[in-house]
C-alpha cells in the first residue's frame, strides 16, 4: 500500500492525458465537413475509462481489457486528431478539453480546472511542448505512446495484484515478487525511452499534485478505497526520495534518469518482498536464510548505488531524521523515534566508524566508508552461513558435533568463498580470512554452544559431546554477529582479529548507555535499574562459561554473555511467562513492563511441577531439582526469589523482571558446573571447587579485607560449602572440616551468587 502511487503514476498519468486530450477538443462547435455523432462506437468507450482504470487498480483488469480499452482511446484521438479544431486551428488549449470532456463523457467523475493543469504538466514531461495546450502531432506522439503503454499494461496485468500488495501475505513467493517488479522496470525504462521525461523539469511536488487530481477524479461520486489511502503514504514517498535523490536533486540526462527510476523501483521490489516474504526474518530453513540474506544484500546495493550517493557521497542526518520522523507512526509500534536516530547514530559513531570512539565532531550523515563497514559485517556474518550450509548435505536438523565442526572447518574452502562469491577487494578479503581465524577460536570453546530445537543454549554436564544442528548453528551465527557488532563499536584492539580485541566495563556501560531508549521500548530494560552495563560485566565474567573474573571481557565471553541474553533472559523467560499465564497464574494488576503480574503460591507450584518443560535445556539441572524433597526445594525456591529480586518487589507477586533473573541465574549455575565438575558427578569436589576461585579472585580482593590469594581461595570455599561469608575463626575451623567435608551441589551454588548479590547491597 505504500507505494502503490509510484507504480500506477506513470501509467495512470499517460491513460489519462490521452483521455482528457480526446473530449473537449471543439470548444461545443461542429466541425465544417461532418457533423460528429457523440454515439459513435470510437467515442462511446471513453465513458468506461474511469471504471477500466479501478479495475486495473485492484488487479482484475484483462488482458481483453486492456487491449480493447487501449485501442479504442487510439481510434478516438486519431478521429478526434482528424475530424475537429479548437481555438487554434494546430492545437486545442486545456480549458477547451476539459470542458468537452466533462459535458459529454464524464458526468460522474470531474476534471477540474486545477487537475487539468497538473495533467497539462505531465502532458509536457511526457511529450515535450507547452502545458497550455495540446497540438495535434502530439496527439500523434501519444497515439505512439499509447501503443508502448497498452503493450506493456497487457505485461502487468498478471503482476498487478502482487505489486498493489492485494494478494494475501502467503500469495507471493520471493521469486514472484522478483518477477512482477523485474516487469515493472522493464515497462517503465521503456516509457522512459520512449518520452520527454529526461529532458523535463517535472519535479516531486507536481506528481503530488498530479495524483491528489487524479484521485478525484476516478473515484467520481462514489468513495474508492486505494486511492483514498495513497495521500496518506505521499509524505513516506517523499521522504524516502529525499534520501535516495536528495531534496535538491539535480537529475540531468537520460543515464540519470534511468539510474534513479532503478533505485525507485529497487527499493519499491524490497518492500514488496518484506510485506510477502522477510517480514517475520524466519530463518527456519536453508531457503529463508537466504531470501533474508539476499533481503540484506539487495538494500545495501539500492544505498550503495542510489543517486543521493553516488552523487555527493554521503545521505545527511536530516534526511534520515525525517524519514524516520515520518515512517514511524505509520507502522503503529512501541518504538519511540528518538529512540531509532539514537540507535542509527550510535552504530555511525560506534560499529561503522570505530576509530572515532563515538566522537560526533564534523559527522553529517551515512556516507560511503559507512556502508563499506556494514557490508564487511554482512560478509563475515554470509561466509560463516556458507559454511553451515556446507554442514550435512543441507540436513537441517542432522545432529553435528564439535569434532565434526572442526574437521569440516579444515575441509571447507573458504578463500573460494570469499574470492569469488563475497568481495574481489584485497583488502576486505585479508579481513574476511581474519574473521574466518576467529570463527575456529570459536568453534575451540571448551564447550559447543548450541541451541535444542526451542531455541535455548543448551548446557549439558555429561561426558557427551553436545549436539549442534543447521538450525542452531544459524542462530550461532547470528549470536556472533551482534557479539561481533558490539566488540568492535564499544571494545579495544579491534583493527584485527576479535580473539585478540576486548571489551573493558565502561564498553560495556556505554553500550547500555546508547541501547537504553531502544530497549526500554521494547521493554527488554527495566526501567527501575538505570545503566545495568556495570552489573553485566560482572556477570558474563563470573558465570558464562568463559569468564575467567578478569577486567576485561574478550570474544569468547561476549559471545556467550550475548547468546545467555537473548536466549535465556528474553526468549526462554518469555515462554516461561506465557505458560504460567495459560496455567491462570496471572493476577489483573500489571507490572512495570505492562505484563500481569502472577500469584506467587501458582508460580512456585508450576515452576516445580514444569521445570524439565521450561529448562529441557538443563537437562542436569533438572533432574537436580526433580530429585529435591520439600524442604531442600523450599530452601533453592527462597534463594531464587532473594537474586532475581527487584528494587520495589511487591510481596506474593512474581513480575516480569523476577523471571527473566531466574532463568538467567539457573543459566549461570549450570555454566559454573558445566566446566568444573571435571567427573561429571553433579556435584563439586573441595580441588574442583577450589578450580573455579580464580574467576572470582578479582571481585574478591575488591573487597579490600586481603589480598592474599591463598586466604580468598579458601575463604570462597567456606563461602560455597557453608554460604556465608568466614571470619577468622571461621577459616581456622574450615580447615578441620574438610577432612570429612561433602560435596557442593548446585545449590550451594545459587547461595554463593545470593551471597555475592548481598554483599553487593549493602555496598
């Protein structure tokens, strides 16, 4: 619906020049050799026009339509040409045409005098001469045109349905919609060839004027949906013009022209492939995949190539600005403007241009080195998709192991990949070889991430190797690409390769920093907790499963801390909630997010009742709390409750925020057992204990009590065995008691982080 005024304009404005430049041709007199008979069959079908055009509008206009509407508008301004004068004996002026063809033809649907104009205007942008009025070879010239358009209507016609977006949303495949605005180009580029449109001063503001008339005029007396909408959508077009041409675009010859008419209908085609097909971004199969990448690439190309760029080499701020201020409230979400130019401007400052550190001196808009940037990101994110396509013959859901990812990594010929299919540029490809390096880094994690097949990381404490999938390893990729995306925008030493970049806690606090409007929106931030990005650093390292407690997070800790997010802290707690709100858990009062609230006693039975549902995921941890009586059970419930608090926690209600914490925290226990308990037993020895001290050795010297790393070493293990912080003489009697000191279970576990979160509030 959007755009459906740029691809009739052009045919709609030629069919109804020629139809008012048949009608008031004689100014009322009678010609001197033959008297014309108003009912003659070559004059009588102007009278169907207006219904022809409605019916072309929706789509269900024939090709017999077409044809026989067309010839018979020929046939009646060679007559008209041949057998009547006007005021002048070579021409006929506007207002002599209007007139005749409003009293004879046209008694439900009005040319005015100011939609008469604009169609004079267009008249001479199409054929050349004066807007006053009509000679008679042009009459002969549009007789010409006429022909090129009706051959070219008869072409549409199949494709009109598609390109108006009146079919419904799973009526178009990405090939048909291909097909209809490849037609579509190639009808207009000839039009173009074929008139004075090159040549012309014909600006925006005449075609909205134009079509404003021309709405009018077809919907006669009675109203007509589609074209009732289009005013609304005028502004979009016009700023999205604004961007592509610039506001003051100077298009000077026929190369020009066509260059823009190709921009215009490039971006026309990818809208029509969001409505029908990327809509959703389902990357659920191999096929979807790459329409989304196909989607990515063709958008890159319609910036890099449209005239706004080309031309001046940069799209400015302002442009930008104003097709966001205009767009937005049309698609009626939650997403506040402000908070998309933050983000837009964030991503110039920050991933596009690293080596300006977010500094916004001398900026003026998106400019090419901009784009050179993100199509960088859009080929390393391609190339590792290429290679989890080459997994098992394209066997979606075939189990794949990490020795297999390694072995096939080895095999998989990636300098083809990038030569032929990506970039022929040396030096983007020496940077892609180097994004290929850090994927190995990856794929050498001490654990595989890996997804099951409801999207959750896996974690799984047993001697077999985790299972990845296509599935899972595309949504991996897509893990490392906004782990990648934010290393490079907030992190140090990200000229080469990220395994050798980091990112320090202010990074990361400006990241929150820039996102928080955004996020806020989409109610991912809770708008309680101010900049989270200092609480976050601490965690992804201390509990994913790469975090070894230093000052800095590198590649492989933000990877994980990114993938727990979005898999644990926003999809897995979403699914959560929902089912407890099927389970009549929910309470009529909202939570901060505007979410219900749910009854706490309902929540902690579910939660029990359904936790290898919600956490099959967790298998380990699962069986774990499936094996806990009443009161251990109680005690691992309060301890979840206590971490997952938030500031203004209401007594007997579980919000929105209290589950995202939870799943969150049970994330992090099993990434804290995944990698210590060295026998897989399900429980953590004193020495396997004493192996993950060191993650936490930093956070503890903080403290300022010691810094004697044998004293916090054996202070964390009271910590984890007795779940309070020691004393003295604590410590002292600590070390009598690991002659017959048990095992810590993944319990003990959750009261270290409780303990940890305590300490932290009370500062």
């Amino acid at each position: 619906m959007s755009f459906k005024n740029k691809v009739l304009l052009g045919l709609i404005s030629v069919l109804t020049v020629s139809t008012v430049g048949c009608s008031d041709f004689i100014n009322g007199q009678k010609a001197q050799k033959e008297e014309i008979k108003f009912s003659n069959e070559r004059l009588a079908c102007l009278k169907d026009v207006p219904p022809s055009l409605k019916k072309f509008s929706v789509g269900e206009a024939t090709k017999t339509d077409i044809r026989g509407g067309m010839d018979c508008m020929r046939d009646a301004l060679i007559y008209f040409q041949k057998k009547t004068y006007g005021a002048r004996s070579d021409a006929y002026t506007v207002e002599e045409m209007r007139r005749f063809f409003s009293k004879y033809f046209l008694k439900e649907n009005v040319v005015t005098p100011e939609f008469a104009q604009e169609l004079m205007k267009i008249k001479k942008a199409l054929l050349g001469g004066s807007s006053a009025y009509l000679t008679k070879e042009e009459i002969t010239r549009l007789v010409d045109v006429l022909a090129i358009v009706r051959d070219e209507a008869v072409e549409l016609a199949p494709h009109v349905q598609i390109l108006l977006t009146s079919l419904p949303k799973e009526g178009a495949r990405w090939d048909n919609v291909s097909a209809a605005t490849e037609q579509l180009r190639v009808s207009l580029q000839r039009l173009l060839d074929k008139t004075e449109l090159a040549k012309s001063d014909y600006g925006f503001d005449d075609a909205k004027k134009a079509l404003a008339g021309f709405r009018e005029f077809i919907k006669g007396s009675e109203p007509f949906a589609p074209y009732d909408q289009y005013s609304k959508w005028i502004p979009v077009v016009e700023a999205v013009k604004n961007v592509l041409m610039g506001q003051q675009a100077q298009i000077v010859n026929l190369h020009q022209w066509k260059n823009s008419l190709d921009s215009l209908i490039d971006l026309y085609g990818l809208a029509l492939k969001y409505h029908y097909v990327i809509q959703n971004f389902d990357m659920s199969t191999e096929s979807k995949v790459r329409e989304v990448s196909q989607f990515i690439g063709q958008t890159l190309d319609l910036i890099e190539n449209c005239h706004q760029m080309k031309t001046t080499g940069v799209i400015p701020l302002e442009d930008i600005d104003s097709l966001i201020d205009t767009v937005m409230p049309k698609l009626h979400l939650s997403i506040r403007e402000k908070s998309i130019k933050r983000l837009y401007r964030a991503a110039i400052l920050r991933l596009l241009d690293p080596a300006r550190r977010g500094d916004s001196r001398g900026v003026l808009g998106l400019e090419k080195k901009h784009l050179a940037a993100l199509r960088r990101e859009y080929n390393v994110w391609r190339l590792n998709q290429s290679f989890i396509d080459f997994q098992n013959d394209h066997a979606e859901d075939a189990p794949i192991t990490q020795q297999s990812l390694l072995e096939k990594y080895k095999k998989f010929n990636s300098g083809y990949i990038i030569e032929k299919g990506l970039s022929n540029d040396p030096y983007e490809q020496i940077a892609l070889d180097k994004s290929w390096d850090d994927t190995l880094d990856l794929l050498k994690s001490p654990v595989l991430l890996a997804y099951n097949s409801h999207g959750r990381v896996q974690e799984i404490n047993t001697d077999t190797p985790v299972q990845a999938s296509w599935a899972s390893l595309t949504k991996s990729n897509l893990m490392r690409a906004l782990s990648r995306g934010l290393m490079i925008a907030y992190g140090e030493n990200v000229a080469g390769r990220m395994s050798e970049a980091r990112l320090s806690k202010q990074g990361l606090i400006d990241w929150y920093d820039d996102f928080m409007d955004l996020m806020l929106d989409l109610k991912a931030f809770d708008p309680r907790s101010g900049n989270s990005g200092s609480r976050s650093f601490m965690e992804a390292n201390f509990f994913t499963m790469s975090g070894n407690g230093d000052d800095w997070m590198d590649s492989r800790e933000t990877y994980e801390f990114v993938s727990l997010l979005f898999s644990a802290g926003l999809s897995s707690s979403a699914n959560l909630s929902a089912d407890m709100t099927a389970a009549s858990c929910a309470v009529l009062e909202k939570d901060i997010f505007g979410f219900n609230y749910l009854d706490e006693k309902c929540f902690k039975t579910q939660l029990r009742r359904n936790f290898g549902n919600y956490f099959d995921n967790l298998p380990q941890m699962s069986h774990f709390v499936a094996g806990l009586d009443d009161e251990q059970w109680n005690e691992f419930y309060r301890n979840l409750i206590f971490v997952s608090a938030s500031i203004d926690q209401r007594p007997g209600l579980i919000e929105t925020a209290n589950i995202r914490t939870i799943v969150t925290i049970l994330h992090y226990v099993e990434s804290i057992m995944v990698i210590y308990d060295k026998d897989r037993n399900q429980t953590l020895s004193l020495d396997e204990v004493y192996g993950a001290a060191p993650r936490f050795m930093s956070f503890l010297k903080s403290q300022g009590k010691t810094s004697s790393e044998m004293i916090l070493k054996q202070g964390f293990a009271y910590l984890v065995f007795n779940g309070n912080e020691p004393s003295v003489t604590d410590l002292a009697k600590f070390q009598a008691q690991k002659l017959w000191l048990g095992e810590a279970t993944r319990g003990d576990i959750l009261r270290v982080i409780k303990a940890l979160k305590d300490k932290l509030n009370k500062g």
